[in-house]
C-alpha cells in the first residue's frame, strides 16, 4: 500500500512539472507572438528587456548624412553630370539652390543641393562625385536612432492593441454615457496611432535614404590644397591685411570727423578768450573800486578811538 501511495505522488509531481513547464512555453511563445503584450494589449513582465536584447539581435537603424563642397570650371557640365549621377544611383533631388549669371562666364555661379542617395549607394555616389568635380572637402556623419525606432514601435503597437479592445468595449457599451466616453478615448488613441506612423514613415526613409548636402562653385582656378607652411603664411598675411583696414577704417573716420573736430575746436577758443577777457574786466573793476574808497582809522595801541591815551590797568 505505501508502495502504491508513494508511486501515485510520484506520478502526480511529475504531470504537475510538466504542465507548468508547457504553460511557461506557451506564455513565452505568446509573448513572442504578440510583441510582449498580453490579450488585453498590457505589456507582460520582462517584455522590455526581451525587446531590447532583440535590438542588438536585428540590424540596427543608422541613419547617414554627408556635406561636400566641390568646385568646376566648366560649370553646365558639372550640373548635368551631377544631375545623371543622382538618377543612375536612383536618388532624387529634394531642394536646389542656383545663384549668380552664367551671362559672360567670370565663375561667379553657386549650386546648393540636398540630395537623398540610397544608403546602401552612399559611398559609390560619393566616390563618383569626385571624378565629375573638385571635392575641397567632404564630412560624413551617423546617427543611430535604434532606441528611438523601436520604442516608437512599441508605443504604435500598444495602442492599436488598445483601439482593438475600446471597439469590443463600444461594442457592448449600453448607456450613452459609455459611448461617449468610449469614443472620445477612441479618438484620441487613433490621433496618437497616426502621430505615431507618421513618425515611424520619417524613420524609415531617413534610414533607407541618405542625406547629402553638395555646395558646388564656379571658379577659374582650382583651390590649391595648402600645407602648413602656406596655412600660417596665408594666417599672417590676413592678420595683416586686417590690421591695414583697421588702421585706414580708423584714418577716414578721422577725416570724415575732420570739420567737426575744427569747428567745434574754434567755438572752444572763442569761449575761452570770451571767458578770460570778461574775468579781466572784473578784476580790473574790482581793483579800482578799492583804490576809491579811504581807509578806515585803526587805533594804535595805547590809545582809544579818541586818540587819547587809555588809562593805566589796575594790577
């Protein structure tokens, strides 16, 4: 008999291991299947970490830019060779800026694109643009936006999962006060949803197609690439040719100021000479009101205002 108990509790522990390693496989399969969410559209536990392990599993989102400043001497044919390049690589032009008069040539004409290559076709442009013009220099950038790109994702996802279950819920939904509630959070889930694709559409294109800003000038002569010697030579002799202009900058500010200095400077003397030549006749005045009038009497000492001897002090 206890043969029989312990082989039954035996048996009974060994189904109950099993069932719970079949529910924890297909709860992970569910997981799996749903983005981490579960029926009711609520992100499981540890679905943010699986999703972040998948980031580094799947080919991350980089997006390229690049910024090229180029020049030619045969200005026509450079824009037409550039123009054939972008559709050969299957790119496309998204803004262009021409400026100057290709009227009796002087190489005074600028061409600003910003062109959209394809990613995987960035670096073959790149290399064919410098056989059609003279690249001066070239600066190529990466942002990866991985992060960015699945998180939004996630958001898309978790809110399509909950305008799944607000219909089912306006489904049954009785009062109208249930209604109404129900689609004005309706509304706004599906305006998120839209914000959201939008944003996930600019992500993709970012990444699918590369950004590369060219600067291309007319000139007559080929910039000289400078080595060090020339670089300080070229930084001493534009010091020096700042410090000429300032210094004739200064000088005609000096003449341009000229007649003000000269005029303001005679009106100056003349109120000086005026001042002093009035404070003269003031003085003279003065001095000869003081020689008309007499001298007052001032009593010696012995003697009183009478002129007679003052009597001797009692000691």
């Amino acid at each position: 008999m206890k043969k029989l108990l312990c082989l039954f509790f035996a048996v009974f522990l060994a189904a109950s291991l099993a069932a719970c390693g079949n529910s924890k496989s297909s709860s992970s399969a569910a997981a799996a299947s749903t983005g981490g969410y579960d029926s009711e559209g609520v992100p499981e536990a540890g679905a943010n970490s699986a999703a972040l392990s998948k980031v580094d599993e799947i080919e991350r989102k980089l997006v390229y830019r690049a910024d090229v400043s180029a020049e030619t001497k045969d200005f026509e044919r450079a824009k037409a060779d550039l123009d054939s390049l972008v559709a050969e690589v299957q790119g496309y032009v998204e803004s262009s800026d021409l400026t100057g008069s290709s009227y009796g040539g002087g190489g005074n004409r600028r061409l600003s694109y910003t062109v959209r290559v394809p990613a995987d076709s960035l670096q073959g442009f790149l290399a064919k643009l410098e056989e059609l013009v003279n690249v001066v220099s070239n600066s190529t950038y990466m942002e990866d936006i991985t992060g960015s790109y699945f998180d939004t994702q996630a958001r898309l996802n978790a809110l399509e999962q909950e305008e799944k279950r607000l219909l089912e819920l306006l489904e049954k939904a009785e009062t109208l006060d249930e209604i109404i509630q129900l689609e004005d959070r309706i509304s706004n889930v599906r305006y998120e949803i839209e914000s959201l694709t939008s944003q996930m559409k600019i992500y993709d294109k970012e990444v699918a197609y590369s950004t590369v800003s060219i600067f291309l000038e007319d000139v007559t002569e080929y910039s000289a690439k400078s080595s060090f010697g020339s670089r300080t030579w070229e930084a001493f002799t534009g010091g020096w040719n700042s410090f000429v202009s300032t210094v004739q900058s200064v000088i005609v500010a000096l003449i341009w100021f000229l007649p003000f200095l000269v005029v303001g400077g005679a009106v100056v003397i003349i109120v000086v000479v005026c001042v002093k030549r009035s404070g003269r006749k003031k003085r003279a005045k003065f001095l000869a009101d003081t020689e008309n009038i007499a001298p007052e009497y001032v009593p010696t000492a012995g003697q009183n205002s009478n002129n007679q001897p003052e009597p001797p002090k009692k000691s």
